[in-house]
C-alpha cells in the first residue's frame, strides 16, 4: 500500500478535520506535523492517544502542548482503571476561534 505523510496532504488540502487512531505512533505524526508546519492546517482533530503505552517515553504534556503552541484547545475523556496501566484517552483538540 502506497503511502503519503499527512503533512503533504495538508500542505496541498483544506481539511477542516483530522480524525487518527494509530495505534501509538500518534507521537511521531504530530511531531511531524509540527516540523513541517502545518499542525495549524486543520481546525480540528480527534485522537485516540495511547497514554503509558509499554516500550514508549511519551509524553502526553509534550504531545498536547504542540497544540496549545498553535493555538488549540482540547477536551479529553478516558475510562480510568489502574495507574500506571495502558489507556486509550480520546481527545477532541480544537482551534480556538480566538487565535
């Protein structure tokens, strides 16, 4: 299957909304995104982050404030079970009519 980074569809696209479950790699898409500046592109997204994913160093404040650099706000709700145990968190991050 032939692919594309979504950074170059948004480079050429209006998209007003971007929806991922990536199953985890979430982090590096939106770094990616950031790097190539177009984070901003659509006016929303909505992720199904995987939080505390074992083998992984993310951070869900570094991965969040990418978005609060451009300008978005965000809501999120999970099914909190254990601390410390994976969790998918779905998260509604939207740009502020504000900025």
């Amino acid at each position: 299957v032939r692919t594309n980074k979504l950074s170059e569809h948004l480079k050429q696209n209006v998209v007003d909304l971007v929806k991922m479950d990536i199953e985890g790699a979430e982090t590096e898409v939106i770094s990616e995104l950031t790097d190539s500046n177009t984070l901003n592109k659509p006016n929303q997204y909505i992720i199904e982050y995987h939080h505390n994913l074992s083998g992984t160093k993310h951070s869900m404040a570094d991965f969040l404030r990418a978005f609060e650099n451009e300008g978005f706000s965000y809501s999120m709700k999970s099914n909190f079970v254990t601390q410390g145990k994976f969790q998918d968190i779905l998260l509604n991050i939207k740009a502020d009519s504000e900025s």
